[in-house]
C-alpha cells in the first residue's frame, strides 16, 4: 500500500523520527530508545516512512540502518515553496495597502 506522504509527515512521532535520522543512520533499537513506545510501534512508523520513501534501510551486517531520503524531502520543500512564494506575494500585497492607507491618513 503506497501512502501519501504528507499523511506520513502529520505524525509527530515520524517527524521527530525524520529529525533523529537526518542527523546519522540508525537502528529500529537506536530509535526506539528516544520514544517511550515499543520497539515494534517504532517499526511501524519506520514501515511507513519506508512506504511514502522518505526514509532507506541499509542492510550493514546483520543490522538495518535507517536514513533519510534527501531527494524525497527535496520533493516536499519544491511542493511548499510554491505555497511560501504565493504567501509572501499576498503579505507583500497587504503591506503595500496599509502604507498606502497610512500614507493617505498623514496627508489629511
């Protein structure tokens, strides 16, 4: 089952997940003992960040390491810049409109 990864990232639980491995790789263990959840809720949550492919298992040995996916996290920040320029076009609007209305009242 492919999930949408916006549905991913609304967890707290896998944002902070997201942060601890944008840091270095780690283990399900590793991560799981940042969280006062089982080993095996901190699979799930790994499973669907695997799923949406922002994070990447690497098999080292007989352990799996997790980490991020640069490339898919450079997907979403492509997708909200598009909102963060049509925001500041807005709030750039706005600003204009009250110098002018502030600009109009010191004249009178």
């Amino acid at each position: 089952m492919r999930r949408d990864v916006f549905q991913a990232i609304a967890d707290p639980t896998r944002r902070a997940i997201i942060l601890l491995i944008a840091v270095q790789a780690m283990t399900p263990n590793a991560i799981a003992a940042h969280f006062d959840m089982s080993r095996q809720a901190v699979s799930k949550h790994l499973q669907i960040l695997s799923e949406c492919e922002l994070v990447q298992p690497q098999q080292q040995g007989r352990e799996i390491y997790y980490e991020l996916n640069g490339t898919k996290m450079q997907e979403i920040e492509k997708w909200l810049e598009e909102f963060k320029r049509l925001w500041e076009k807005k709030f750039n609007q706005l600003d204009q409109l009250l110098l002018t209305i502030k600009n109009q009242k010191n004249e009178k």
